[in-house]
C-alpha cells in the first residue's frame, strides 16, 4: 500500500530523529525551560527577523490555536473564520469548549477576505451578541490555497481598523512558503499578523509546533494558559530539539527543503492527473490536491493507494485529497500516475 492520506503518517525525517538520538541522554531543565529551546526560539526570532517576539513551543496544531484563542478573548468574545477552517471543522468543537464562539463565513477557496469580515461583524454588534476579536485563517488554508502578500496586507488592514487580533494557523506553513507563486515569505507572515505557528508536525518533525507572539499582546502569562490547557510538554527539549534540526540555516534549511520536497511530488501527480483532463475541487499549489474522479476508478485506486475521499459522491464523481510529505518518493507518484493510466 502506498500512502498518500497525509502528511503526518510517517515518523521524522531522519536528520531530526538523529538530532532527538544524539541528545536522548542529555540532562536539561523542563517544560521548554532547556538551552536547545531557547536556542530554536533565537533561531526563530532571527528568521522572522523580530527579536522582541515570545516563541512557545506546542504539542500539536490544535493546542496552539485552542490555547492562543482562550488566552486573549474575553468570555464574551468569538473568532472570526472561513466554515472550511480547521479551528471550526476539524477540531471536534475544541474552541467552542473554553466558551468562545466561532462565528463562520462561507469562503471562497476557503480564504477569508476584508468583505467577509466587514459581514461578520455587521451581525454582532452589541452586548446581547459574542463580540468578534479575533480572526483566524490558516497559511496555506484546509483546501491547500495560499495567500498572497497582498491579501494578507488587506486582512490585516482591516483587523486593524476593527480592533482585532489577526491569527495565523502555520501547520503546513512549508508548504506555502515554497510552493509555486508564493510572494508572502515568513517575514510578511510575522509583520502582517499578531501570532503564528511554525507547523512541525506535518513537515518532518515527529511531533511539535512553534507558536510566535508578538511583544506587543504578550502579557508575559501564556506559559501559564498552556498549562491550564494541560499543553505543557515536561520533556519541553524533544521539541526544542527538531526545531533546531528543523531550521539550521534559515531558508536554505531542512524545513525548507522538505517543503519543496512535498511540493514538488504533488506537482508531479498534479501534471499526471491533468493529461487526462482531470478536474480539481479548487486551485492548490500546495502539497494537498483534490482532483475529482470517477467513482468507478476511485474504488480501483483505493486497493493500491491509501487517501481520502474528500466530499461525497455526487453524479457519479467523487473529489478525493491527495497528501504528499517528506517521505513521498518519486516512484511512488509514479506508481499512482500508472495506475491512472491504466484504468482512464
């Protein structure tokens, strides 16, 4: 079986296994208070070229969002965000559970825009309502589309003009960094919102995520919320660790590299797929694609290839995702384009 279900599925890549092996049998400190993460968060704060800003490191994706958001809402306030969103569908209502709502928008390619803000909040407005607060988009989004420096400029634009706090969720944030047409580097995602992460889990990392803040919302309490939230890690260093195996050398580092990787095994399946006049469910140049298939060739597929179908079947069509990662190799796109081949 070959694997294209996700980016996540495989362990680390193998230079960061071999940094968590060569320092298994260090003594340091706990809970993140260790030389190897504050090493990483300089690393960070020397790649987005702001010194000032508080680097925490996470578990998972779903504990920074969760943990960020309950940290700097007041009870009566909610979140802004596209209805594809991962903070609203994919995290089992998570947000909704420290009592903030997420007010939704339905997005075009599941991007937010100054427009769908304005619509937000023209339908809460006053006390009997949860104030909006905070936006929340995620670099690339969940349909794998990305943001250009110029849309991210107008969303914080229009956060600011309303007082809100601009969030980005950076779980596959390589991905959109290196993949075709990109113009918004990890510069403009530090100047242009008010947090993001650095998603490790899905590029190579075997676990672990660096949340960003800016110095000017930092009440110098988060480390406190992360333990309310229980998502503070006593082996803090394990992720300090990949993080720094992770960004030796900036732009030119591993996270880069596995980026590009992914990106360009899901271009080679992208081409492959359009030589046969395949359609897609939206426009990615990230390493997720959502080509939409006859039902007949997708039951085919699934008895080789491992994925999910997307949305459901309808007249006949089902829109599958493909995931590639750090471990996609080129004969396995391969093995996938012909077997395509084969069957249309």
């Amino acid at each position: 079986m070959i694997y294209f279900n996700s980016d996540y599925n495989q362990g680390a890549h193998p230079e960061v296994l071999d940094a968590l092996i060569k320092t298994n049998a260090e003594h340091t400190d706990g809970y993140g208070l260790d030389p190897h993460c504050e090493n990483a968060a300089n690393m960070i704060r020397e790649l987005i070229g702001d010194e000032s800003c508080a680097v925490h490191f996470m578990t998972g994706g779903t504990p920074c969002n969760i943990t960020f958001a309950a940290a700097m809402l007041k009870p009566w306030q909610s979140v802004i965000a596209a209805r594809t969103g991962h903070i609203y569908f994919h995290e089992t209502g998570a947000l909704e559970g420290t009592g903030h709502r997420i007010v939704t928008v339905e997005a075009p390619n599941g991007k937010l825009t100054p427009e769908l803000i304005d619509a937000a909040l023209e339908e809460y407005q006053d006390e009997h309502t949860p104030e909006p607060a905070l936006c929340y988009i995620s670099q690339p989004t969940e349909l794998g589309t990305v943001y250009s420096k110029d849309e991210l400029k107008a969303i914080h634009a229009k956060c600011r003009r309303h007082g809100l706090l601009l969030y980005i969720d950076g779980a596959r944030l390589g991905a959109a960094l290196t993949c075709r047409g990109s113009d918004a580097d990890i510069r403009d995602i530090a100047a242009l919102s008010d947090a993001f992460y650095i998603g490790g889990t899905k590029n190579g990392a075997l676990f672990g995520e660096a949340l960003v803040i800016r110095k000017s919302i930092d009440s110098g309490y988060f480390r406190h919320m992360i333990k309310r939230q229980c998502g503070m890690l006593a082996k803090g260093r394990l992720i300090g660790v990949q993080f720094e195996a992770l960004l030796a050398g900036g732009e030119n580092s591993l996270y880069y590299r596995i980026a590009a990787h992914s990106n360009a095994m899901a271009e080679l399946l992208r081409e492959g797929l359009k030589k046969h006049g395949v359609r897609f469910d939206g426009d990615s140049p990230t390493n997720q694609i959502f080509p939409i298939l006859p039902a007949g060739v997708v039951g085919e597929l699934k008895k080789d290839f491992f994925f999910y179908e997307w949305r459901r079947e309808k007249d006949g069509m089902i829109p599958i995702r493909l995931v590639t990662s750090w471990g996609t190799e080129r004969s396995e796109v391969e093995a996938f384009i012909e077997k395509l081949d084969e069957l249309m």
